[in-house]
C-alpha cells in the first residue's frame, strides 16, 4: 500500500500496560515492527488506515488486553501540515534505516563474491534470499516509496546478476544421461533431510535408480556414492532450480504430477510463493512434523520417500481422473455433432 492522500487517516493503537509486564511490552513492541507501525508518542503507535492494518492493529489490542492491559484502536487525521509531515516522516527515517541496513549488507555481499570461495556457494546463495526476503518485507511496509528502496534494490539486481549460475540444459538435451548408468548405486546427501532432499530420494529411487541406497556422509568419505543436494553437487542446486527441479531436468522426467510435485517443492525449499500450490502450506508442515518426530535420518528419510509417493499417488488418480472427463467430454462432443448431421 502506497499513500498518496494529501490529508490521510491514521490509524492510532493507544495502550497502557502495568508495571512487570515486561514481556507483554516486548511482544507488543516486535508485533507493532512486524506491521510497519511507528511510534508518535510513549504507547501510541501509527498506522496508515487500512482493512489490513485495522485487522493487525485490533490483533495486537487483543493480545495487550488479555495480558492484563487497556489498549484501543482510533482513526484519526492531522490537523495541519506540520503535523502531518511529523507523522510522515516518522515512516520515512524508520524504512530509511532499514533499507539502508539491507544495502550496506548487499554491497558486503558483492565486496564478497568478488574473492574466489570466500564464503561456500550454498551458504553464500542462502544469505542472499535472506536479503531478498528481507527486502521484499521492507517493501511491504513502505507507505510512502522511499529513495533509499531503489538504491537496495539495484544492489540486490546486480547481486542476481552476479551469482547467477548458467542454467541447466532442459527439454531434449535434459534426455542426455542415461539412467542405466546410475541403477543400483548408492547416493550420497546430507544429514536431516527436509524437503528437497525427501522429494529428491523419492524422485530418485522412482524414476531413476529403483534400487538406490542413501547415505548421509560428507563426499570425501564415501567417493563411489552419487553426491546429491551438497555443495557444488553436480545434482544440486542451478540456477532458480532446487534439487528436485534439476533431477528432473538432467533426466528428462516430465510427468505431470511430478512437475507439480516440482513447484511445490520449489518453493517450500527456496522459502518463495513463486507458484502458489495450494498444497504447499501442507506438505510443509508435514514434512515439519516428521523432522520433529524422528530422530534417526535414515527412518525420516523413508518417512518422507512414503509421503511423497503418496502425494504423487493423488496427483496421478487427480490427472487420471481430470483427463477421462475430458476424453468424455470430447466424445460426447463429437456424439452430438454427429447427430446434427
């Protein structure tokens, strides 16, 4: 949301809270940062009037009340300019600071891709979706467009440009490796495994090596297993690609439900909403769930294989399903055109 109001409405959350509620009074404080509000006065914080902003504000009212405290919610407008430019710029030096904290880390950060390793690649690619998702927040919260969000986000372009790597060769080239050369192998990942790593085992023992043993070791202990989704693994992360989505790619596997499989993975695994599947929120919170409930990698690495398979189980019947209606559809089409003639 950008104001652009010559007089706008504000809304303001007033509280009172006693003295030892300290913790109270700190969560408030990060709650009212995470919404972008400031601080005009003690216990008096700003917002520009919004649906969304009145639904975090009578959250956060909520919240200080049932810790023991009075708080209320009001609408309000400036009643001179002055006033109005206090309040304003109040937003502006606070997104000022911290769109100047993400340019100063973006420019280490190309200070640091310019000396060969100084930072693993994987650790390093990590750091910047940090940035990024740290940015994007910001820009969220940035009512009024300030300088300094252009001067991070040119930084954070050449960033991109910068540690971008040549993408993975798709489409027919992706058919080159034949799979017969990576059957019955032992490939090699790291310890707990999340998302990518489940998703990329199945994938794996699924479509390429039916019979493939997993181990999770460090590749200079174990050279005659296939690395995959470590540092530098020539099956890892490419480009915008996560793990799973460069298996796919290197061996040419194009099934619908494993390419929607693809999406949901990337972006659980890359922390985007670049696709948006609807099973997404779910899938992570179950693969969540097993990394809480099972201690040993190999029983949670079979645990996620079983999900996902399941997963992919649905999808196909989905398919199945959606592609005989059509196929129905088509011949009842053609039945009715036949009956005109």
């Amino acid at each position: 949301m950008t104001v652009s109001n010559a007089n706008p409405e504000w809304l303001l959350l007033l509280y009172f809270l006693p003295s030892g509620r300290g913790r109270a009074r700190v969560q408030a404080w990060r709650r009212l940062q995470r919404v972008g509000a400031v601080s005009l006065k003690n216990s008096a914080y700003a917002l520009p009037h919004s649906p969304e902003a009145r639904e975090d504000f009578e959250w956060i009212r909520n919240e200080l009340v049932e810790a023991g405290g009075q708080a209320i919610v009001l609408i309000a407008r400036a009643p001179d300019q002055a006033t109005l430019d206090d309040v304003t710029n109040a937003f502006r030096v606070a997104r000022a600071a911290d769109f100047t904290g993400i340019a100063d880390e973006a420019r280490a950060l190309l200070k640091r891709s310019g000396v060969r390793r100084a930072t693993p690649r994987r650790a390093f690619t990590q750091r910047i979706r940090r940035l990024r998702e740290r940015y994007d927040d910001t820009v969220r919260l940035d009512f009024f467009h300030i300088e300094q969000r252009d001067e991070a986000a040119a930084l954070l372009e050449q960033l991109d440009r910068r540690t971008r790597r040549p993408p993975v060769p798709t489409g027919t080239a992706a058919t080159s490796l034949d799979r017969t050369r990576y059957e019955g192998r032992t490939w090699l990942t790291r310890p707990r495994p999340g998302v990518d790593r489940m998703s990329s085992a199945w994938l794996i023992r699924r479509f390429i090596d039916p019979k493939a043993r997993f181990v999770f070791d460090e590749p200079k202990r174990a050279p005659e297993a296939i690395p995959f989704d470590t540092f530098e693994a020539e099956f890892g992360h490419h480009g915008t690609h996560c793990t799973f989505e460069t298996l796919c790619d290197r061996f040419g596997i194009g099934d619908p439900a494993v390419q929607c499989l693809g999406r949901i993975v990337h972006d659980l695994d890359l922390k985007e909403s670049t696709y948006g599947e609807p099973e997404g929120p779910t899938l992570g919170r179950l693969v969540e769930g097993l990394r809480q409930s099972h201690a040993d990698d190999d029983g949670l690495l079979r645990a996620g294989i079983d999900l996902f398979e399941a997963l992919y189980q649905s999808m196909t019947s989905e398919n199945n399903r959606a592609r005989g209606d059509a196929r129905a559809r088509r011949r009842k089409g053609a039945r009715k055109t036949r009956e005109r003639r």
